[in-house]
C-alpha cells in the first residue's frame, strides 16, 4: 500500500482545450511523479506557462492513488 499519494503531471496537444481528448498519445510530455499535490502543481504550472501561446496544448495533474486504490 502506498503511504502518500502520488500525482501524475502529462500533457500534449488536445482535440478541443475544453477536453482531455489528447490527440497523440505517443507524444504525451510525460512531466514526473510527485508525492504531493503541491510539487505537482508547481510542476504543472510551470509545464502549462512553457506552453501559454499554445491553445492547443492542456497539461493536467492525475490523482494516481484514485486508480491504484479505487
């Protein structure tokens, strides 16, 4: 069992920024894995900012202990 939890942060280019509808899975920008939300929306942050002009690229922060530990 895992003791904290984890967060994944990834993005890429979306379909519509409204979704999470990423067009090319294979080209995901994996960012990391942090063992808490506020490293992981620091490195959100700064990945979404990188990326400002782009309308077209949405970066997101999953809960990994949601799918771990339903």
């Amino acid at each position: 069992m895992i003791d904290s939890p984890l967060h994944l942060v990834f993005g890429g280019k979306v379909n519509d920024p409204r979704t999470d509808d990423f067009v090319n899975l294979e080209e995901l920008d994996i960012i990391g894995v942090y063992p808490d939300y506020e490293k992981a929306q620091q490195a959100w942050k700064g990945a979404s900012q990188a990326h400002v002009d782009d309308a077209m690229t949405k970066y997101v922060i999953v809960h990994l202990n949601k799918i771990i530990n339903p």
